[in-house]
C-alpha cells in the first residue's frame, strides 16, 4: 500500500493549538480522501509543523451509474442535447423502458491524481482558532513557509491559489540553529522523514519530547535529593515550546524560600513556564527545572544563570506583593469589594459577600460548623480579591486569603475555609471536610446558583458561561463525600432570599401561591415539608430538580443503572441526596434479586390497566370493599397489601430502604396468583371497581418507594 506523508511547515506554532491543529487535519483529511484510505491517519505536531502519515489505496474505482435520457419518441434534438451533455455517442445508448440510457461504466482514478484534486482546498480552507493574514488573502495561524507531500516518495503536485508561489514539494527544515548549512533537506517517506530530522535536532514526536522532558528533570532532580511536581498540562505546553528539548535545573535564591510555595510555583509557571520541585518532605525545593531548546556547548551554564536572573525579578515582584498586602487586615480590603461588579444583574462583589456570610452562618448548624466561625470566613473568604497580589496572580485567589488571615491571627478553620472555598475545582479535586469550609463552600456555589437562576442566567444545552453545572456538581460531590443531611430546598430558599430581584417581584412572605401558580404553572404545589412562601419554595424545587439531574448525569457516569436512577428520583419532592442515593441503592438490590423481575413486571401489567380503565370511567381510587372480595387470590393479595403497606410506611420513615423493598417483594407471589386467577374486569360493575382500586391500592404502595414505570425489563 502507497504511503502518504504530510507536513505543513511554518513559523512557530502557539503551543496550545498545536494538538488541535494537527487532529482537525487529520479528520479534514479523512473526509476529503475517505475513498483511499487504508485506517486512520496518524497526526503529528511541534513547534514549527503539524502533518500526518496515512496508508493509502494506489487508486480508487468509482461505481458505474445510468443516465436516463429523453424518452425514444422525443426529437432528434432532445436527443443531441443528452449525447453533447454527457460526451456520449448513440451506440452506447440502451433503451429501457420507452427511455433512452446511457450507461456509464466506472472509472478508475489514481491515489495522486485524486489526492492532488482534495488537498488545495484542504489547505487553503483550514481554519485556526486564530489565524493571521500576512500575503493577500491567505490566513494561517502563522506564516506557512513549506508544504510536504509525497505519496511513496514522489511529489502530489498542488498549489495553494490564494497564496502565489506556495506549492508542494518534498523539503522540509530541521532546527533552526542547532542543524546549521544542512538545515532544509529532501524527504523520500516517513521514516526518512524522522530520521532526517533527528539527525538535525528535532524531535518530530510529541510523545517523545514530553518523555524526555519529564525523564530529563526527574534525574536531574534526584540527583539533588528531590522531586519535580507533576503538572501534566505545563509538560504538554513545554514539548510544544522546544524542538530538541534539553532539560535543565536552577536554582532559587535563598532570600525567597520563604514566600508561599504556591506564590513561587504560579510565578514560575505562568511567567516563564519553569517546573516546581519538591522535598521529600512536601517543602518547596530551592531549586526549578527549565527547558532550553538547544544543547549549549558549556552544558547549559549560560542559559541557567540567565534564567535564574530572569527569576529572581519574577519572585521580587511577587514579594513586593507579598509584603504590601500583609500591611492591611484583610478587613480593610472589604470596602473594595463594594465597587467591584460581580454581575451586572446580581450587583457587585460586595453584596455577594454579604449573601454567603448569612447563608454560610445558615448552613453551618446542618454540616456541624459553629456559625460563628462560617459567618466569619465567609466575610473574609473574598477580601483577598482586592489585594494586589491576586490582582497580579488570579490563579491564587482564597489560596493567599488563607496565607493573610494566619498572617493576622484567625482561627485556623477560617483561614482553612478561606483557601478551600472554591473546590471542588475538577474531577480530581479535593473537595473541603473541616466542616467550617463545607459550609463557606456550600454557600459559595448555592449562591451562584440561586442568584443565576434568580435572573435566568441558566445553563443551555449549547453552553455554560457562568460554570453552574461545575457548582452543581461541587455542591453534589461535597454533600456524597461529607456524608451530609442536608435539605437541599431550604438550603436553595434561603439563597433566594438574597435575591429580591428574583421573578420580578421582592423575596417577603407575600409570595403568595397565587404569585407562583402565575410564574410556575396553575397546577405548581409546594413541596412536601416546605415551611417557606409559595413563590420561595417554587424557585427552589426548580433548582433542586437541576441539582437532582446533575447527579443523574454524575450516577450514569460511574455506571450506575440510568432507569433505576430515575425511578429513585421519579417520586419527586425529595432534596436529601444522600436519601435519594440509599432508596436507589436498595431499588437496584430488589429488581436485581429473586422476586424483582416478576414484582416488576407485575406491577407494570397493573398500572396498564389502570391507565386503560381509568380513560374510560376513572379515576378508580377510594377504599377496597372487603365484602366484595370473593376469590381467594384477591383476598390473599388484599391481606398482604395490609400487612406490606404499614411495614413499608414505617422503613420509609426510619429511612431503611431495603426494609421498605424486602416488603415489597413479599406481594410478588399473591400478585402473580392474583393475575393468574383474577378477572379484573368481572362482569359485574361493582366487582370490576372494586378489583381496579385493589389495583390502585398496590400501585400507591410501590409509588411510595419508587416509580416503577420508569424500570426498564
């Protein structure tokens, strides 16, 4: 099979558009030459090229098809016209059916010729983030200089139109100054290719750039007695820097080790891309690793002093930070806040504090917090975003809020909550346990919540600007992981109350059920057990049921069944997760069991019927006439439904779920006896009834623990 090898080579690439770069080509190029292909291309990137190898078809022959024409009895002229269309001559003519046919056979079409009519718009077409324009028309994320392309060592001849003078060949360069003279030099394939530019200083690969970047520092480090702090995404960015990387160490001045390590790891991250290490301790290391992109001929001594230098400045300026701030209690940056716009609709930063200090003393007697303390940490947890160190480093807000408030004497769980009240920041995020920092936490993001919600600021399925689904998903993570009981509707109420803007209207009790009936819908109830206005209670159902989906979502994600998931929460009105996750657990343990399948499909047999009979003259509630149960297998399905019924409204109670489920799964034997036996629609009118509220009756017991309807088998 003929290999294909393309490079598209250029001025320097910004790293963070390299991969991306490289995998857009690769798909562009798998639409527009799919006939040919032979498996996936491979995509490749660096600093100065992005490109691709594929295995490829030698040629491609296209389907034959038919082209009917002008009917037999049409003019002479309807019929020339078909033939000049289509280049054809009579006598290859067929008739069919009062028709004439032309025929046309397949044809067959070399791997070059068709890859040399894809591949200019390809080219010319692919589109960056952001691009460039520096020659007429033609826009590339930098200026393109070479294009590669060959097909089994031999040039695939094309132009680019919209740039003059750029057309295919099958040179490309190696590193800029380690190669020398024999920088730029011809390719015959891809293992030329690679060699090639190994042996003039670039590592085609980055995969390969990364592992020796990581295993360069790791050795260097050891060599010192410490170790390199893993950062995945500033080791990608670096292999995307550096052609032939040279790992290299410096060392820190002594006169900064005592600067957070966290100030000293974002100066050199962000600033100069310099890797943080560690002692075996945990202690910052006096030393950072760099990566130089040529092998200096003193070892690398000229570059290290020289970025060490250029560090020095870095940490002088974050210690001139630093220091001005810890001359002010954090109190003193509050009246900044009061200028500081957090949304346009939702006022400025100031005001926020002031919601989050209420709801944080609010939330904190539910998590096991002294309110006091939450109020406290709340007031501060945002000061440090007027200090001019977070100004200068965003990355290290409520980090350097933390370091402030130990600076000037606060209880450690304040400042703890301080510097933890933004996580959950990811998946892999620690989220707070000191339950001082679960309640700063847990009203940072209902906060968010409620007051995005309040001015229908919502998630759309296109987009998420203000990161809710993130804070929903903080809220579930800290609540599954502290194991708290918590009710999520009043916790949401009493956020909305910070919100007098909400639905137009003021946050009083005169949100009356008249008012959210209007806003909500005529058939809206508040929900069970909710002791606040109407109007209150409406808006905080709305968002415990986004809550509720957001951990429908997280439970399918870590394999949970999606039907028993949606049954557990189809009861509806429940906003205690850890209650939801227990009566989902148990439901699992009794549709996977014994009796599961057959209570299952007994029950859906059950509320089919009811739902047929109830079009025709129900609804079919009330009480059961024991007199009227006649067969022995309605009477045995009535007296376990009376012994099932009290058992399962007492283990709900108790909130012992898999009580409740045991006692379900004991009317499974008298229901199939029942349907075995029974003629639910008797001739008689008043047996029929009563059989149909026999029915209704099971069917309001398992409602009680679950929706039913919604299991699937």
């Amino acid at each position: 099979m003929p290999e294909f090898l393309l490079e598209l080579f250029s001025e320097e690439i910004p790293a963070r558009m390299q991969a991306r770069g490289a995998e857009d080509l690769s798909r562009a190029f798998a639409t527009a030459a799919a006939p040919l292909l032979e498996g996936a291309p491979k995509p490749f990137h660096g600093p100065r090229r992005i490109g691709l190898s594929a295995t490829l078809r030698a040629a491609v022959t296209t389907e034959g098809k038919e082209e009917r024409g002008p009917r037999t009895a049409a003019p002479p002229a309807a019929l020339d016209g078909f033939l000049r269309k289509h280049g054809a001559t009579k006598d290859q003519l067929v008739e069919q059916n009062g028709f004439w046919v032309l025929q046309k056979p397949g044809e067959t079409i070399a791997a070059a010729a068709l890859l040399a009519q894809v591949l200019p718009g390809l080219v010319g077409g692919f589109g960056w983030p952001k691009s460039m324009r520096w020659a007429g028309p033609f826009t590339w994320v930098r200026p393109l200089h070479r294009i590669l392309c060959l097909l089994d060592g031999a040039v695939v001849p094309f132009a680019i139109a919209a740039l003059p003078g750029m057309e295919s060949g099958n040179l490309t360069e190696g590193h800029r100054i380690m190669a020398g003279a024999d920088r730029v030099f011809a390719v015959t394939g891809l293992a030329d290719y690679e060699s090639g530019l190994r042996a003039r200083f670039v590592e085609p690969d980055a995969a390969a750039r990364m592992a020796r970047i990581e295993g360069g520092l790791a050795t260097l480090a050891a060599g010192q007695g410490v170790a390199v702090v893993p950062d995945r995404g500033l080791l990608e960015e670096v292999a995307g820097l550096v052609e032939w990387p040279v790992p290299l160490l410096g060392r820190i001045d002594d006169a900064f080790m005592d600067l957070p390590p966290e100030l000293m790891r974002t100066t050199m991250r962000v600033n100069q891309r310099y890797f943080s290490l560690t002692k075996p301790d945990g202690g910052a290391a006096p030393f950072f690793g760099l990566v130089a992109n040529i092998a200096a001929t003193d070892g690398g001594a000229t570059l290290i002093a020289g970025n060490e230098r250029v560090l020095r400045a870095r940490l002088s300026d974050a210690r001139f930070f630093w220091d001005q701030d810890r001359r002010q209690k954090l109190e003193e940056f509050l009246p900044k806040l009061e200028t500081v716009v957090f949304h346009a609709k939702l006022g400025t930063q100031g005001q926020r504090v002031a919601r989050i200090e209420r709801l944080a003393r609010w939330l904190a007697p539910h998590v096991g917090a002294d309110p006091a303390l939450a109020a406290r940490a709340a007031k501060l947890a945002k000061a440090d975003l007027a200090s001019g160190l977070v100004g200068e480093f965003p990355e290290l807000q409520g980090t350097i809020g933390r370091y402030y408030a130990l600076h000037q004497g606060e209880d450690p769980r304040v400042a703890e909550a301080i510097g933890t009240q933004y996580r959950p920041l990811g998946p892999g995020d620690a989220v707070p346990a000191e339950p001082v920092a679960i309640a700063v936490a847990l009203a940072d993001k209902l906060d968010m919540l409620a007051g995005f919600f309040a001015v229908d600021e919502r998630p759309t399925g296109s987009g998420d600007p203000f990161a809710l689904r993130r804070a929903a998903l903080g809220v579930i993570r800290i609540i599954r992981e502290n194991r708290l009981r918590l009710r999520l509707g009043d916790a949401l109420a009493e956020a909305f109350f910070g919100f007098p803007q909400a639905l137009g209207t003021t946050a009083s009790p005169e949100f009356g059920m008249e008012v959210a009936q209007e806003k909500l819908g005529a058939g809206w109830q508040p929900p069970r057990g909710s002791d606040h206005p109407p109007m209150v209670a409406a808006f905080a159902a709305g968002l415990v049921d986004f809550l509720a989906e957001r951990l429908r979502v997280q439970l399918r994600a870590e394999g949970a069944r999606h039907d028993l998931v949606s049954a557990a929460f189809g009861q509806g009105g429940e906003d205690d997760l850890l209650r939801l996750l227990a009566r989902a657990e148990a439901l699992k343990a009794l549709v996977e069991g014994p009796d599961g399948p057959n209570l299952l499909a007994a029950a859906k047999r059950a509320a089919n019927i009811l739902r047929i009979e109830d079009k025709k003259d129900g609804p079919h509630s009330g009480p059961v006439d024991a007199a009227l149960l006649v067969a022995p297998e309605e009477q045995a399905l009535a007296a376990a439904l009376d012994q099932a019924e009290p058992t399962v409204a007492q283990a709900l109670v108790a909130e012992n779920f898999a009580a409740a489920m045991s006692a379900l799964a004991a009317l499974r034997a008298p229901l199939d006896a029942f349907f075995e036996k029974v003629i639910v629609n008797d001739p008689d009118p008043a047996t029929r009834a009563n059989r149909l509220r026999l029915l209704a009756r099971l069917r309001g017991a398992m409602d009680t623990v679950a929706d039913f309807s919604r299991i699937e088998g």
